[in-house]
C-alpha cells in the first residue's frame, strides 16, 4: 500500500471514529455514563494508525475509564476536556512500542483527540445543565407547595389562637375557684396541654412567617451560652454531654434576637433527643468573610437518605407518634431562610449527624 492511500485509510478510520463518538453521544443516556465513555475510548483505540499498540483514558471529575488498566507510558498525547470554559477532564492516547518497531502518532491523531474532546465536553455540559434544570425545578415546586402550605398553615394557627387563648384563661379561672385536689390536677392538665398547643401554634404562626422580626446586631456567643444554660437540666437529665468550640468572643450579625434563640434552641434539643446516653452534643461557631458559620452535632443514629431529603419539610419527623410535631426544624429553615441564610444537615463519617446554619453578618 503506497503512501497516499495509507494516508487516505487513516483519514477514513479518523472520519468514522468522529461518526461514531457522535452517535455514542447522540444516543447517550445520562444514566449510563460509564458505558458512554467506555463505547467512546474503544472506538478512539479503532481510529489509531496502530490500534494494538495504543491505549485510551478518558478521566472526567466523575470517571476514569481507560482500555488498559494502570495506563502509563511517556509516548502520549491528549487533550482537555472543557466544561464552562474550565478544564474538568482530559482524553489521553498512549503508544507503547513493540520489538523496537520505531512508531509515532500522527499529527492528525492529535486533532482527533481535540475534536472529540470538544463534543464530550459538550455533552458533559448539556449533562451538568439538565441536572441544574431538575434540581432548579424540584426546588421551584417545592417552594410553591410550601408557599401554599404557609398560607393554609397561618389560617389554621389565628383560627385555633382565640379559642386557646380562652381554654387557658378559663382553666385558669377555675383553678383559683377549686379545692377539690382531684379536680385540681384535671383542671392542671387542661392548662399544660393548653400551654402545649399554644406553643404548637407558636411555632405554625413562625413557619409560616406570620411573628414579625426585629433585626438587631446581636453577638452569637452569649446566644448560644445563655441557650445551653437553659437546656443544662434536660442535658443532665438526659445524661447527654456537650463540648463548646468557639475561639472568637465576638460573633456579631444582624439578627432577631428571638428567632435565633429558637434556631439553636431547636437545634439542641434535637441533638439531645437523638443523642445516646454519655452521648457528646458538639456546639461550634465560627466567623468567615461573609458569614457566621453554627455547626450542631450529635452521636446519634444519623440519618437516613428518605431522612436527609424530607428533614425540613413541615410535619415531618422521625420521632414517635406524641413526641414530635415536625414543626421544629420546619420552623428552624423558615428563620433561616428569612434570615438570607441557609441550613443543611449531613450524616458524620463516624456516627451521628451535624447541622449547619449558614447566616449573613449583615
């Protein structure tokens, strides 16, 4: 075979292979992108001028599937692969020589490895920006139910305010008219589970932005101590530890002293509740550029995955029936939010799981 046509051969090899990636692509399922990128470097290795002696690797943030393993060798080429303007991964082509036969790679093999570069990394984009439509959409949807929910949840809470307000005064009432000891503690267990309603209500008027905020500059520090010495009785009753991690004295942001009481309140009893006996609650708080960073942690059983996703969704809990509202860290997140912050929650590597609140100094 003369030159010409050898040269011809390769080009037709280069022009099928870029055929081929395309239709790889083109069919691609975003939930197989291991086998995309393994059909990719199979077809890239049929494209070489000596496909037996040539191995391909692609690595991306995500994946590196190469058809050799442990691909090493000084003879390569590769190029970048770009998403957003910013390199996320490379294709690269080694050549390992056999019997001292004096091979090369081919210019040409170079500017295929370029053009296949660039149609992966568009693809990877097209990926990466599916991903943040769904994401995008599942949050706007989730952002209207509670929208809904708060306007139906603020309309149940001044409903049920007024005639609590009456059973507490009432009961009250009589409890300053009776002698009857019997009588007494019935009348004394209207007034607590009143107590406890009211707080209910509290805390679906809070969800649902109905308690006006008073925005103050307020020292985080003093917060979370005066916090910690209000639950030390449940800390010990519990027989649940804790250990304070904060170096700066002042953590100042701008803050409704109130609601950020009822975040780390909240936060610490749920620590509590899921803490095991002689089990250690991690209160740490720290300050960066922008922010004030509170972390809560736990030795608990952490969180399952179903957990992780619904933890802030009002009325969910994991608590038995009567022993939770699945109000708490609803309310937790609608403070956080109006507050321009953020809260997320993550299981520990060890045991357990560690709330983070994100809050903007100013």
């Amino acid at each position: 075979m003369n030159t010409t046509e050898q040269a011809l051969k390769e080009r037709i090899k280069e022009l099928t292979c870029l055929y081929e990636v395309s239709s790889i692509i083109g069919n691609a399922n975003a939930e197989l992108i291991e086998d995309t990128l393994q059909a990719i470097v199979f077809s890239i290795k049929k494209a070489f001028q000596y496909p037996d002696y040539t191995e391909i690797e692609i690595t991306t943030q995500s994946h590196i599937i190469s058809t050799l393993n442990n691909l090493d060798n000084t003879n390569t080429i590769q190029a970048e692969v770009r998403l957003f303007n910013e390199v996320k991964g490379q294709i690269k082509a080694c050549l390992f020589e056999k019997e001292s036969k004096n091979i090369a790679f081919l210019n040409e093999e170079q500017l295929l490895l370029d053009n296949i570069a660039l149609k992966l990394g568009s693809f990877l984009e097209r990926l990466e920006i599916q991903k943040n439509e769904t994401s995008l959409k599942r949050q706007m949807e989730r952002t209207d139910r509670l929208a809904i929910l708060g306007e139906i949840t603020a309309g149940i809470a001044h409903e049920l305010n007024t005639p609590l307000a009456n059973i507490l005064g009432f009961a009250e009432l009589l409890q300053s008219d009776l002698e009857d000891t019997k009588a007494l503690e019935d009348v004394d267990k209207i007034i607590k589970n009143a107590i406890f309603s009211r707080e209910v209500v509290k805390k679906l008027m809070f969800f649902a932005c109905e308690m006006p905020q008073e925005m103050n500059r307020v020292n985080l520090v003093p917060t979370i101590k005066n916090a910690i010495n209000l639950l030390e009785a449940t800390f010990r009753k519990e027989h649940v530890k804790y250990i304070v991690k904060i170096e700066e004295e002042d953590l100042s942001l701008r803050a409704d002293p109130i609601q950020l009481t009822q975040i780390i309140f909240n936060l610490l009893i749920n620590a509590i509740y899921f803490s095991p006996k002689e089990g250690l609650v991690t209160i740490e708080a720290e300050t960066t550029q922008n922010n004030i960073v509170l972390k809560i942690s736990d030795e608990g059983k952490g969180l399952s995955k179903v957990d992780l996703d619904k933890i802030f969704q009002p009325f969910f809990t994991t608590k038995p029936i009567g022993e939770g509202s699945g109000l708490g860290l609803s309310v937790v997140h609608g403070i956080v939010a109006s507050h321009k912050g953020t809260i997320t929650a993550k299981n520990n590597t060890c045991k357990g799981a560690t709330f983070t609140v994100t809050l903007p100094k100013q």
